[in-house]
C-alpha cells in the first residue's frame, strides 16, 4: 500500500510538471514556458546527482544532465526571448517537492528513485516534445522539438533496457 501511494503522488507530481497536454491552444510561448521549467528542474536533478550520489553510474549520469540541460536551457533561453517571453526560474511547487524527496535520500536508495523519477520525467518529457512537433508555429522551435524527441526516444527506450519496471516499485 505504501509503494501504491508513493506512486501515485509520484504519478501526480510528474504529470503537473511535465505539461504534458499541449493542445492546439497553447501557443509556443506557453510550451517554451513549460520546457523552460521542467528543464531547470533536470538541471537541478543533475547537479543533486553529482553530489548525492553513490554510485559512479549516478554521478556520470548527473554530469551529463548538467551539461546538456545547461545547453538546452540556452537555447530554450533564446527561443522563448525570440517569442517575446521572459525566463522565470523558479520552481514550481511540484518540482519543488521532487527535489526535497530525493534530498530526504541517501546512497543506493537515493540512486534507485533518482533513476526511477528521471526514467518518468523523461517518458512525460517526450510526450510534452512530441506534442510540441505536432503544434509548433515557429520554425527553430519545431527542430528543437523533433531533436529533443529523437534524443528522448533513445534515453527512454535505454532507461527500459536497464532499468527494473517502475511502476511496481512507486
């Protein structure tokens, strides 16, 4: 029962986060918006990574979210100033509580559930970009999105071969 509630708040926080509907209302400004925040969040996962972690698997894949989030938050940087908007960054209330849950953990219990919560974040990310190709107006930003859905098939169907089943476990 304890590992059924664990995921479903778990379920619950990601979906809030990931904005996974786009629609045919939401503009790009309003994705640019949505990607820009659950990207810092992966910062933020990455840095925590890189210091929390016991593992050196852990910590490699901390790293490598640092730098390439860091990359895509440049380019989510420019895109959403093109589309006039303004970066926020501040994490919102469910991203927030991600990260103090994963701050409660240490050693192999802190890496299991950071590989578990970043296999669903990036499963909800790519349904959020696949979305995005769908309904994207502006050209830049439909390349950034067919690029990001590339890369998040290959992490996702990676994740699926290493990784035990989640949803059992949440």
């Amino acid at each position: 029962m304890k590992n059924l509630m664990k995921w479903l708040s778990m379920e619950l926080l990601l979906s809030a986060t990931a904005g996974v509907a786009h629609g045919a209302d939401m503009s790009d400004k309003e994705f640019l918006t949505r990607a820009t925040h659950h990207n810092q969040l992966e910062v933020r996962l990455g840095h925590m990574a890189v210091e929390r972690a016991s593992t050196s698997e852990v910590k490699t894949m901390g790293e490598s979210m640092v730098k390439n989030h860091s990359e895509l938050e440049k380019q989510l940087e420019d895109l959403t100033q093109k589309a006039g908007g303004s970066v926020n960054s501040e994490l919102s209330s469910e991203q927030r509580a991600i990260i103090t849950r994963l701050e409660s953990l240490s050693g192999p219990d802190f890496d299991r559930d950071f590989k578990k919560t970043l296999n669903g974040i990036h499963v909800r990310e790519l349904a959020m970009y696949q979305d995005e190709v769908k309904h994207a107006q502006d050209p830049q930003l439909l390349a950034l999105a067919q690029k990001r859905v590339t890369k998040l098939e290959m992490t996702v169907k990676q994740a699926g071969k290493t990784e035990e089943p989640t949803n059992k476990d949440w």
